[in-house]
C-alpha cells in the first residue's frame, strides 16, 4: 500500500482505507451508514455537478482516473501541487449508501468501479481508496483547470455565474411593474386635473352635454290692407318630434277586463296612441318611431292644441318644436302681390321680401337640462328669452278692390286665350296703389302646385305702351307750345319718315283733324306730324319726366325700370315710333304713372305700397309721404284730360269703358308685342288705361293684356275690364257722380277700336 502526501507534506489517507476520503474535502466521512446517507443526499443536492461522458479505459485497460471528482478536480489546479482537506469520518460516498444501485463506471485514473445514481450528475461514485493524482508517468491526462472555489463553504455546488437576460422572468416582473406603475400614475394626474385644477370646467362641460338649447322663433309680423284686413299673418305651430331610443320605454295603463295595470308597450304602444292625432295610419307613424336616432322628425305643422293631447299621453322621446306657419286668408287673390314665404321661413318674393326686415321678430332663446331618455330635469339652469314678434305692416291695398280687380282680369284672360293680363288701381292725388292684380296667379297656402312665374307682371314685364304712349306726346307739344287741341293737322294716308313707310291702323283718305281728334282717333300720322316739331332731347326729356326708364321707387322685387334709349342711340325710324309708344318699353305701374300725372294737374306723384307700421306698443308709424314732382302746367294737364274724354264718347275707339253717371277720360293702345324667346315681334298688346270721374279724377285704372289671340284691340279687350273695375272702385270708395256739367264734343272717327 502506497501512501501520498498533500501540498503540506502531511500523509494522506492510504488506499482501501475504511474511512475513505470525503469527496468534498471535508473530514471522514461516519461509519453511520444513516447518516452517511444523509450526508451524501444533502451534498448532492448543493453541488449538482455536471454529468459528463463516461471516460474511456486507457491503454492498459483500466478505466481513467476522471471517474473520481475530489474537491481538488472540481476546483480546478492552478498549481501542480493537488490540495487536501481536513479528513471527514464516515462511511464510503457509494452508490448504495445513498439508497442508489451501484454500477460500474469508470474512475478517472482509468479504474472501474461501481457508479451510483444518486452521487451527482457524473453518475461516477466515490470509490474508496481512489485519488486524484498527477504523478508523472502514471499515463492519464491532468484534469483541465476550473474556477477557484476557495473561502467558499465546504458542500456548495460550483460558482455559476447568475445572468439576467432580457427574457428573464424576474426583468420581466419588474417591467411589467414600473408600466403598471407607470399608468396608474396617468390616472391619478388625470383624477387631480378633472377634480382639483379643472373642476369648473369639467362642471361646466358635464353640464353641456345635458343641457338642451331650443330656438323659440318669432311669430312673423301680419300684412294687412287699408282697413286691416289681414293679407298675411303667422299661426303658432308645432313639429313633432321623437328620440327613438327613448320611445321604447313607453309605459302606460293597461285595461285588462276590470284590471288596470301599468306596462311597456313601446314603440306600437305609441303609434297606436298618436296616429288617430297626427291624422296618419299606425304603420306610418310606426316606421317614424322606429330606429337608434336621437332625433327624428314625426309630423309638421301640428296645431297648439294637438299638441296639448300629445304632451298629455306622457310618451317617453316624444317632444315638439315650436314653428309657425304663414297663412294667407285671400289665397290667389294678391299672392303676387304679397308674396310668400318658404317652408324654411325665409321669404321668396313680392311684398314679404321687400318688407322682410320689419316682418321679421327676434327669436327667443330657452335652455333647459334633459336626460337622455328625453325629459327635461327641473334645475335652477333652466332659462329663457323670449321671442319678439315682427312688426305688422299696412299696405294701401284695398283687399275688395283687389279681389274684384283679380277676378276681372282672370276672366278675360282666360276668355281671350290671352297669355297674360294687370289690373291697377291708383289714388290720383297720393299715388297710393289701390289694387295691383295679376294673372296668372299662385296659391302661396299650396306652393306644391304653383307653376310658372310667382312675380307680379305689374312690375317685372315690360312692353310696349302703343297708343298710350301718344298722351307723353301731346302733353309734350302742348306744354312745348308747338300745338294747341284745335291746331289744324292733314293727315295722309302714309307717311315717309328715316326710310320708312309709316300708315295708321286703317287705310283712309287724307284728313283735316285738329290735334283734340288726332289724339282721339289715335292716328299714328297725325301724331307724329305734330311730334316731329320737338327735338328728340326734348322728347327724350318728357318721356324721363313721367318716369319712363326708371325703377318706381317702390323696390319691388323683380321689378324692371323699362327701356328708354338715349337721343343718341336712337336709330332713324325710332325717333317717330317713340311718338306712339313704338320703340320704348315700360311696365304697367309706369304706364299707369303717366295718367296719373295728367289726372293729377300735371303732377307726377311716386306710387306707394306701404301705408305704415304697426308698433310693438299698438300705436303706428306711417310711411313717409313721397314728394310730387309737376312735368306739366295744370293748364295742359286739362287740356290733355278734355282731349281723353272723346275715347270713351260714342264715336270714341272704347265706348265699351263709358260709366253712366260719370265722365271717363282715357286712352286705348294696341301695340306690337315684342317676344323675347323669339328675338323678334309676336302677337298684340291690349291696353286701356282711363280715370274718373274726368272733371274730378280720383282714380285711374289701367288694363293690360298680353297676346290675346280672340280679338286684340285695346277698346274691345281692355275696355269693358276696365268699365267694369271702375264702377265698382266708384261704388266701394263711394266717390260721387259727376256734377252736371258738360264733356266736350269731339267728333270721331270709329274705325281703330
């Protein structure tokens, strides 16, 4: 037996030994084969060393000396010298003293032995006797170095470096940690910002999202005539409206035989209960009620107390808007003349438009909190400003005289397949328009079934005046001094005036008239041999005078201030046509202004639609009065009116106009109509425009009518509408007879009716 010594040359344990060599270094290991056993288990579980291959047996056939892992070999030498421990009693580390089976395995001086299991993850055993040597010559390998394992207590498993990667639960934890951290601390910045720094205006924001915002509209001021009857006037109404979602929580009492009970019926609970209201079928409203909207439109223009029912039955998103409709009680009677207004409240033309700004009110404001189911929450938030209404405006109309003058107008119209017609009715001394009628008409109650031009052709349609325009003539010569009514005229056949071939309206032998009887038998010649006498600036400057070429001053919508060349831009033959209202274009208001100054000794006065405005405090302000403006001597105005007597006289071109009990002076026109959709000339003009009584005037009347196709002579078409309009403006204004006094005689010709 062969004995070794350690690094501090002191013997070490000889081979076959009982008490072999701890392989931990320690002191021999118990004889106690119990507590061997539990030595040897806890050992094993501290070091785990690695498992490694099985060394195979060296030259001589013995296994390597590898199989025997001292304390020395797991630490690795750094020096040659191998180092020993404290020796440990006990009992052999074999595979059997740990309740392992022994194998035979191979020790790494190249010896074979057994191996237990449960020695470590080498799966070699202890071998008693067995140690590590590095004697030269022996024929094994040295082991290869290891990490120190010095100060470090005796039974720990080998230094192994502790790594955290990115993956290691432990980082991961405390990732996962500082994010939760992390947001939590958002939230609670979040919960101090709301509730400490901006508390107010979270509040307030909270409060917005409940609070609703209704617009109370104002009732649209009336429009009314001379009298106040009402031509316009806004009615309360109500839209109905409904949150779909909330309807579906329609609760109500139920009767079951003689029990009442209180259930959900819903959305078919309540269209059963608003259909017979709204005046609509179940599946209707049903279809309404229906959906996810917030807001939804179930039926327009409900009235007030409609709505007072609806409000009763207490169903959940039901609710109402407060509107107004226009109503207009003369229906076609003056809708040209009034106007309308839209279903979106705005006016769309006539005297709504032009009045617009004093009709229209104020709206008013109301504020209230609401759930989401649709009811209001009662709050100290809850606020209103109410609505102020438009103001109420007087016209001059008369509303009787308006409906006869429409009424008249749309007869022959329609009698003379004609494609349109005026009426209008002026105060001679004031300019006030008494009736302004036109047809076609509209129904502004029904704009569904209007059609065609809603402007009033009293204003916006221009056309040549005729014959009508030769009184502008005659005032002119007469105050120009170049002619007098008796001034003596021959009158040819035709005329050759600019290279042009001028004749009357009928072929007739050259005639001796006085300028009363040319004016009377409208002879186109005739008058354009006394205007030839005045320049054309003179004449251009009459025509201006009357209010030819320029807006009124009314403003109403659409309307056209006709067409009156200048001097200079008049072509040669338009000098003499403009003599017999050829050549010049106007409307009816300004066809009618010209009888009116005559009527009115010679005055022009600007014609009015507004009479006043009604204030919010029951008084009125009455509309500025306009200022006349005199074009001709009164002298000349009489003249003008005497010579206007013979139209209507019994050899006169409209006896049909003729009133018994007063005198009527006037003038007849047929005129070439000029089309704009064919670019050329088209059909007749008829007019005839008059006043009464003629030694007083008080009114004046003129009748337009555009393209008759059954007759177009102004005396047979405009006349009787006229006769029959005046007599019953006499009647209704109760303006008296003509005193007794005598028209002039003028003798006629009757040939141009």
């Amino acid at each position: 037996m062969t004995q070794s010594r350690d690094r501090q040359g002191g013997p070490s344990r000889p081979s076959g030994a009982s008490g072999s060599q701890d392989p931990s270094g320690g002191a021999p290991r118990s004889r106690d084969p119990q507590r061997a056993a539990a030595r040897a288990r806890s050992a094993g579980a501290a070091q785990q060393p690695r498992r490694g291959p099985r060394p195979a047996a060296d030259a001589g056939g013995s296994p390597s000396a590898k199989a025997v892992r001292t304390p020395a070999a797991r630490g690795g030498v750094r020096t040659g010298a191998p180092r020993t421990a404290a020796p440990r009693t006990g009992a052999p580390r074999t595979g059997a003293a740990r309740g392992g089976t022994a194998r035979t395995g191979a020790t790494r001086d190249g010896s074979t032995g057994p191996v237990g299991k449960a020695g470590g993850k080498t799966g070699g055993t202890r071998r008693s006797g067995t140690t590590r040597s590095s004697t030269a010559g022996s024929g094994t390998r040295p082991a290869a170095p290891r990490p120190s394992t010095a100060g470090r207590p005796a039974g720990s498993g080998p230094l192994r470096p502790v790594r955290f990667g990115v993956g290691h639960p432990r980082r991961r934890v405390r990732a996962m940690f500082i994010a939760i951290l992390f947001v939590f601390s958002l939230f609670g910045a979040q919960l101090l910002r709301i509730q400490a720094l901006d508390a107010s205006a979270m509040a307030k924001q909270a409060l917005g999202s409940r609070l609703h915002t209704a617009v109370v509209p104002a009732l649209r001021g009336s429009i009314t005539d001379s009298r106040g009857v009402v031509l316009a006037a806004s009615i309360e109404r109500f839209d109905i409206v409904v949150n779909q979602q909330a309807v579906t929580q329609y609760v109500k009492t139920v009767q079951h035989g003689d029990t009442r009970t209180r259930e959900t019926v819903g959305v078919a609970g309540a269209a059963a209960d608003l259909a017979p209201l709204l005046g609509m079928t179940v599946p209707e409203v049903t279809d309404k009620l229906t959906g996810n909207r917030a807001f939804n439109y179930v039926a327009k223009g409900i009235t007030p107390l409609t709505w007072r029912k609806i409000k009763a039955l207490g169903i959940n998103g039901i609710d109402a808007e407060a509107t107004s409709k226009r109503s207009y009680p003369t229906s076609t009677t003056a809708a040209s003349l009034v106007g309308f207004v839209g279903a979106d409240g705005r006016p769309g033309g006539g005297l709504e438009l032009l009045l617009d700004k004093q009709l229209q009110g104020t709206p008013g404001m109301t504020s209230y909190e609401q759930s989401r189911d649709g009811r209001v929450i009662p709050t100290d938030s809850e606020h209103s400003t109410p609505a102020v209404a438009g103001r109420d405006v007087r016209l001059t109309i008369n509303s009787d005289l308006q409906w006869f003058a429409q009424n008249a107008i749309s007869a022959k119209v329609k009698e003379t397949d004609a494609l349109s017609g005026t009426v209008t009715v002026t105060d001679v001394k004031t300019g006030r328009l008494l009736a302004v009628a036109s047809y076609p008409t509209f129904d502004p109650n029904n704009l569904a079934t209007a059609s065609g031009n809603l402007d009033n052709r009293a204003f916006d349609e221009v056309y040549e005046p005729g014959s009508t325009g030769k009184v502008i003539t005659a005032s002119a010569a007469l105050e120009e001094g170049v002619a007098t009514p008796d001034t003596p005229v021959t009158v040819p056949n035709t005329l050759r005036r600019a290279g042009t071939v001028f004749h009357d309206s009928h072929d007739h032998p050259t005639e001796n008239l006085t300028f009363a009887q040319v004016l009377a038998q409208s002879s186109n010649i005739g008058t354009m041999l006394v205007g030839e006498k005045l320049s054309p600036e003179t004449m251009y400057g009459y025509e201006r005078k009357f209010g030819l070429g320029e807006k009124s001053g009314i403003g109403f919508p659409g309307e056209t201030p006709g067409l009156v060349a200048k001097p200079s831009d008049w072509s040669g033959s338009q000098r003499y046509t403009m003599m017999f209202g050829q050549g010049l274009s106007l409307n009816a208001i300004q066809a009618a202004g010209v009888f009116q100054t005559v009527a009115n000794d010679g005055v022009r006065m600007p014609p009015t639609l507004v009479a006043g405005t009604e204030n919010a405090d029951g008084t009125s302000t009455p509309a500025p009065t306009p200022k006349g403006k005199r074009v001709v001597s009164p002298e000349v105005a009489k003249q003008v009116r005497e010579m206007l007597e013979g139209v209507v006289g019994k050899e006169g071109t409209a006896p049909e106009a003729k009133i018994p009990g007063y005198r009527v002076a006037g003038k007849t026109g047929t005129a070439d109509r000029y089309d704009d959709k064919t670019g050329g000339y088209s059909g007749k003009t008829a007019s005839f425009i008059g006043f009464a009584p003629a030694d007083k005037p008080e009114l004046v009347i003129g009748v337009t009518v555009q393209r008759p196709v059954k007759s177009y002579f102004g005396g047979v078409v405009a006349g009787p509408v006229f006769h029959d309009v005046m007599t019953y403006a006499l009647q209704e204004l109760k303006i008296p007879p003509t005193a007794a006094t005598t028209p002039p005689t003028i003798k006629l010709k009757t040939t141009e009716r």
